[in-house]
C-alpha cells in the first residue's frame, strides 16, 4: 500500500483520498496499486455501498500520472518501468469504469491526465467553481490516454478532437455542459456534502442535486459553432488548414496552440478518437491506448517533450517530425498494431 493513498472505510463509505499535495497528486505506481488494492477489497465487501474519491490540500484534484518517472525509465531500462505503470493505471481505469457500486468523484481543481482518468468513470463527477479540467499530453509528446479516447468521442459535436488536440482547459461550468461533469457544487460545500452521503450513501443522488447550483454561462458553448466547423476533419492537415483559411483571432489563437503540439501524437489522438467511436467495449478502448503507449513512450517526441515541459522547462519542443505532413499512415499503422499476446493489456 502506498501512503501517499489515504484509504478508509467510513461507516458504508468506501473513501480514496489522494495525499501527494507537493505533486497535486500526480499518480505514481504505488498510488494506483493502492487505489485498485482498496476497490478489489470493497467491492467484495457487502457493507460498503458507495466509494468516494478525493484528495487532500488545496492544490487541485490529480495533476496526472508521474509523466518524468516515465521518461526517466525510456532513458534507463528501455520503458519496462513506464509500461508497468501504464499498464496498471489502466487496469484501475478499466476496474472503476466497470465497479458494481456508485462512486463519485470530487473534481475540485486541477483535474488532468490521469486525474480525468480516475474522475470519469465514477458514476457522479462532482465539478466545481475551481475545476480546471485537460488532457494536455500533446504538450509532452504523448496522447489522450486513461480512457480519454472513449470519453472524448462521445462529447457533443468535435468537442472532443478539439480538447484532444488543443488541450484547452475547461472551469466547472463547461465541464457540465459538455457532460464531462454530473454535478457543479460550490467548493465551499462540498464537505457537507460528503458528509451527508457518508452518513446517507443510499441518496447520493438526490444529496448531490440539492447541493447543485446553476453554473456560470459555459465560455465553450459559444465556441461549439466554430469548433464544429473548423475542427471538422479527422485529418490533421485539413484542420490546420482550416484554421489558417479562418481569418478571426479564435482560428488564430488555436492554430497557434497547435503548433506548438506534437504532430505524431496529434495524429494519434485523432486515429484514437475516431475508432473509439466505434467501440461497444471500454477494455477494447484500453487494450488500444496500452498498444499505443507502449511505443508512444520510446517515440523521440515523449522524451524531448517531457524534457521541456517539466524538466528544463524552457517549453521549447523540437518535435521530430516537426510537422503532420511527415508522418505517414503506415507509421500510425505500426504504431496501433496489436502488441504480441503475452503483452497485450488485460483487466484485472
């Protein structure tokens, strides 16, 4: 068990509050070996009924997955390090998605990478006036994972290539109106309300609906015309140059942000989300992103980008290749293959 995992049982509460405040809860190993520990035990337990997740301090939700513990391990044992992360923080992602028994989630803050990962599929995601909510791993040379592809592809219209690509970050309010949130309840109540539903787990529902209020209007909502139109294609060349044809500030603005992505995992993130439109199976979906993770990792763009975001931080990228026009189908073809069989992900 890690302690950086606070898990207990309160009453008929199952509750996981994450304890790395310094990292804002940047999940490692032992966290998620942790997390899946505690749900496998209470899911057997007929006495817990419903499980919440937290974290504890100020800072924010879950900032993501230990993405320099990943690339220290590409540079010093190949990847075999960062693979079995990747492959038990799926198994998590996959043991939530399927749990027997409602969880909630509490998004109050940074709530990206990983963090989406553990929030989305709780049955109730609980945002707040201080959600900041993203899946940024195109700044990193990595993709949408934990589950993102299944989840991006069932936003209303491109809303989902759009937060793939872009990285934006949504507050609470859009993260309820595009459904990525059930819930927006002011951060000052939210202890009243886990507190009610620990001693009343049985109306969480209605708990939550009488702590909601109504949000401010989504700043997304007036943009979902434009993402629409310009984020149309699945093609990365056509939304570049639907951008660059768009003579507005908007246009601008995005197409700026991506360039400053990874071309290759842009690619993949599109590849990704229109083939999870057709999935029926949420270990199909993880199946996938392990495949892709996998060799993402020991791609040059995972290293260099992790290198200037969280490393040296001078948030200069050299993406190799440097634009989407040099990286071919057969490269993506290779790059989503089937794993041999005895290293393909599995539940747990």
């Amino acid at each position: 068990m890690s302690d950086e995992i606070d898990a207990r049982i309160i009453g008929s509460a199952g509750v996981l509050r994450l304890d790395r405040p310094r990292a804002i809860h940047a999940l490692n190993l032992g966290m998620v070996e942790a997390m899946s520990a505690a749900l496998l035990e209470w899911r057997e337990d007929p006495a817990i009924t419903v499980v919440l997740i937290e974290h504890a301090g100020e800072r924010g939700f879950c900032a993501g997955g230990d993405v320099a513990a990943v690339r220290r391990s590409v540079l010093e044992d190949g990847g075999a390090a960062g693979r079995a992360f990747f492959k038990a923080e799926y198994r998590l992602n996959h043991l939530l998605f399927t749990y027997p028994k409602p969880v909630a989630a509490f998004m109050d803050g940074i709530t990206m990478g990983g963090g989406v990962g553990i929030a989305m599929p709780a049955k109730y995601r609980v945002a707040t006036e201080n959600t900041s909510f993203a899946m940024p791993e195109g700044a990193i040379g990595l993709f949408p994972d934990v589950g993102a592809g299944w989840y991006l592809s069932h936003l209303p219209g491109r809303i989902g290539p759009f937060l793939a690509l872009t990285g934006a970050r949504l507050d609470g309010a859009e993260c309820l109106w595009a459904g990525l949130a059930t819930h927006y309840v002011p951060s000052a109540v939210l202890r009243d309300a886990k507190a009610r539903i620990i001693h009343d787990p049985a109306s969480i529902a209605a708990i939550l609906d009488e702590f909601s209020v109504t949000p401010p209007e989504p700043r997304l909502a007036r943009n979902a015309e434009k993402i629409d139109q310009l984020f149309a294609s699945d093609r990365l060349e056509d939304i570049f140059a639907a951008l660059e044809a768009d003579p507005s500030d908007w246009a601008a603005k995005e197409l700026k942000t991506l360039r400053s992505k990874s071309p290759l995992t842009m690619k993949v993130a599109l590849r990704q989300i229109a083939h999870a439109r057709h999935l029926t199976d949420f270990a199909e979906e993880m199946r996938i992103e392990y495949r892709l993770a996998s060799r993402i990792i020991m791609e040059p763009d995972f290293a260099e980008g992790v290198r200037a975001v969280l490393v040296d931080k001078d948030n200069a990228p050299r993406w190799n290749p440097a634009a989407p026009e040099g990286i071919s189908d057969t490269k993506l073809d290779a790059i989503f293959a089937p794993l041999p069989p005895d290293q393909e992900w599995t539940p747990l």
